[in-house]
C-alpha cells in the first residue's frame, strides 16, 4: 500500500496529503499476486513431471512438452506481476495438507503434480482475464495440453510396464483370490487380468476395484477381462477381449487410446484382424488343452512358433503351461506366458512365479 506521505521534491517543501491507493489498484494488486502465486504453482508441478519423464521414462517428447509448457508459463511471468510478490505478508504460506507430506508411489506423486498444475492453470484463466485480454486464453490452451500431457504419460508407462511383462496371470474364482494375487505380486508379477465368467456385477466391480487398488501398490497391471464397461467403472489398465466379445474398434472408442486391449487368437487369421485392429497384446492358445476353457480346441506348439515369427506385438502363449512344460513353450518361442491354474491353484504362489519369471528372463524378449 502507498502511504499518505509527503514529497519535498517535487513540492518544494509544500505538504501533501497523497491519496492512498483506490480501490481498483488495490484489487489489480491482489489479482498480481494471486498471478504470481500461480504462475510459480504451475511451472514447479510442471518441473516435478518434466524429471519423472526424463529421468525415470527417459522420454525426449514428453519431457521437450513440459520444457515447452513452462517457459510458456514464464514468458506470462512479467515483472509487474513478481513485483507483487509479498511473501510475509501471504497468510497461505506455511499451510499443507496432510496428503502433501507423503507419497504412496511414484503414480500418485505424478497425479498430485497434474492436478496442482490443472487447478493452477484454471485460477489462471480465469484471474488472468481481468488482467490481459489473451491471458484466459492462452492458459485454457495450456491446461489442455496439460490433460493431454497426462493422459499421454500415463498410457506410455502402460506400455512399457506391459513389454516388461513376461509373466500374466489370469484369475479363477477362489476363496484367496487377493491373497494369491498378493503373493503372485510379491514374487515379481507385474500384470493380471480379473476374470470371472459367473460372479454377479455387483461382486465383479468389487474385487475389481480390489485388486485394481492392489496391483498398482505393487506397481503391476490391472486387466478386466470381457467388460469394457467395469474395465472403465475401476479405471483398469485395460481390457481383454476374446473373439467373441466386443470389437476392437468400439472398445477404443470406450477406452481411448491409451488403456490396453489385449485379444484372443487362435490361428494367423485371427492374430493378422487382432493386429489390424489395434490390439496392444494378443492371447496365443490355448497351446495345450485346459479344463480351464473347456471344449476349445489345443493349437499346439506350432502357433507359438509361428507368434515367434509372425507377431510385430506382444503375444502370451496361453493354456494348459505350468512348471513342468513351459521349457517346452519357451524353446517353440515363447518369450510370455499366461497361466491360470499355475498359479491360483500353486500352494506357494510366490515360489511359481520367481521359477516362471525365472525361466522366461533367460530368453530375450521381442518387441
Ligand atoms: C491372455 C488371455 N488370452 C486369452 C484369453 C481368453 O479370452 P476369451 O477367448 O475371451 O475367453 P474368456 O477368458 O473370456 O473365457 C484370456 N482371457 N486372456
Ligand atoms: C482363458 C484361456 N484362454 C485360452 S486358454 C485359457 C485358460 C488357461 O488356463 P490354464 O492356465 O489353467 O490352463
Ligand atoms: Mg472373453
């Protein structure tokens, strides 16, 4: 605030009262301080993504957009708008909530930092249009790029997450069901797929929603089986679908484009529409026969050798593999297998998954 004072200088020496700031000053003020407080907000958050994506994902586009994102942010950093700036005087400095001193994981430090950028950039829209008549615009632009960003990171760490996988369990109804994921997890399992074929809705969104939340703890996948519409109501990874449930092309619409859809394929056909169509990953078998899909036909070997040379995508040899036979899978080509009864029927889930992994990390894998 200015204060009533006097001016010998320009005054000679004559007193005068000077009026303080009028009321429409004063809120300017505020509103630059509001600016630069937001300002500051968004570009730190965007630091915060910018070195997950360089140094953890090593990821040049992504991090080249955050860089863009904040000297965007800084060029609207004028100095009358730092000039603003009252640290000691801001009653909000010193306040953090309690959610702000811990991290769970590295997931929920990125989404924490996406949505203080987002809510910064909105407070700036909005105060930004009293100020400058471009500035509502430009943040709104920006917090749209900001979504993407987000949306864009997060689908990338799918992917990886998804070729690093060797391993997928698929799930059978079981009294233990999160106790045998849990120790699945533990020996090394980085993704699973939910499938129960009878359960009610209710149950299905339930245990979904439970080994959603268990998996991404362990940093693992999360994968419904059949439904894109309890695939979505979790938020799951992604969605695996055989050739009879829904098309490919209509389950992207529903997921975008960056969740996973994962497809059953039995023969080249199938595997040539699977990749036409968009699928993340394919299902190769069953390679032996399986109580667990009772009445579907063994492919044999010789479709994992031809998924071995044939397939441009991750593929999972499935069906019938266990401890005794998956050598057997890995020397027709297999570089990933999925296993149902393996492991939700193992007494030590943990020890079946470290062999498994074990197994399979002694051959390269491609793509
Ligand atoms: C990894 C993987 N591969 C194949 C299947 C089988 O899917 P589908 O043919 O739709 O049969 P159901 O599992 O729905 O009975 C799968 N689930 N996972
Ligand atoms: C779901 C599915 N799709 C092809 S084979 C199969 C079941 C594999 O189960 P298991 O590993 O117990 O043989
Ligand atoms: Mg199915």
């Amino acid at each position: 605030m200015k204060e009533a004072g006097c001016d010998d200088e320009s005054t000679n020496g004559v007193v005068l009262m000077v009026e303080p700031y009028s009321q429409t000053e004063q809120i300017q003020h505020v509103i630059y301080r509001i600016l630069d407080a937001n300002l500051d907000r968004a570009r730190e958050g965007l630091r915060i993504i910018e070195e997950w994506c360089r140094f953890g994902l090593n990821n040049a586009q992504l991090t080249l957009e955050c860089k863009h994102l904040r000297q965007e942010i800084a060029n609207w950093h004028t100095a009358q708008i730092r000039a603003a700036r009252d640290t000691m005087g801001d009653a909000g400095t010193g306040l953090s909530h309690p959610q702000e001193e811990q991290r769970a994981n590295i997931k929920s430090l990125l989404q924490a930092n996406f949505g203080r950028v987002q809510e910064a950039m909105r407070v700036l829209e909005e105060y930004g249009k009293l100020t400058h008549p471009n500035m509502g615009k430009a943040f709104k632009q920006m917090r749209y790029r900001v979504y993407t960003l987000e949306s864009s990171l997060f689908g990338y760490q799918r992917h990886q997450l998804l070729l690093r996988s060797r391993l997928y369990l698929v799930t059978s109804q079981s009294e233990n069901l999160l106790s045998t994921v849990e120790a699945a997890l533990k020996g090394g399992l980085t993704l699973l797929q939910y499938r129960d074929k009878t359960a009610d809705d209710t149950v299905r969104l339930e245990q979904a929603m439970k080994l959603r939340q268990l998996c991404h703890s362990y940093g693992a996948l999360f994968i419904m089986n059949d439904r894109v519409d309890l695939a979505l109501a979790v938020d799951a990874d992604g969605v695996h679908l055989g050739q009879q449930d829904m098309p490919i092309a209509i389950a992207r619409q529903l997921l975008g484009p960056q969740r996973l859809i994962g497809r059953s394929t039995t023969n080249s056909k199938e595997m040539q529409g699977a990749i036409t169509d968009g699928a993340d990953y394919i299902g190769v078998g069953p390679v032996y026969e399986t109580p667990t899909k009772v009445g579907k036909a063994a492919t044999g070997v010789e479709y994992v050798s031809y998924a071995a040379k044939n397939s441009p995508i991750p593929w999972f040899a499935i069906g019938g593999i266990d401890p005794n036979n998956i050598n057997e899978v890995i020397d027709a080509g297999a570089e990933r297998v999925a296993v149902v009864r393996s492991l939700m029927e193992a007494e030590q889930p943990t020890l079946v998954t470290q062999y498994l992994l074990s197994q399979l990390y002694r051959v390269k894998a491609n793509p």
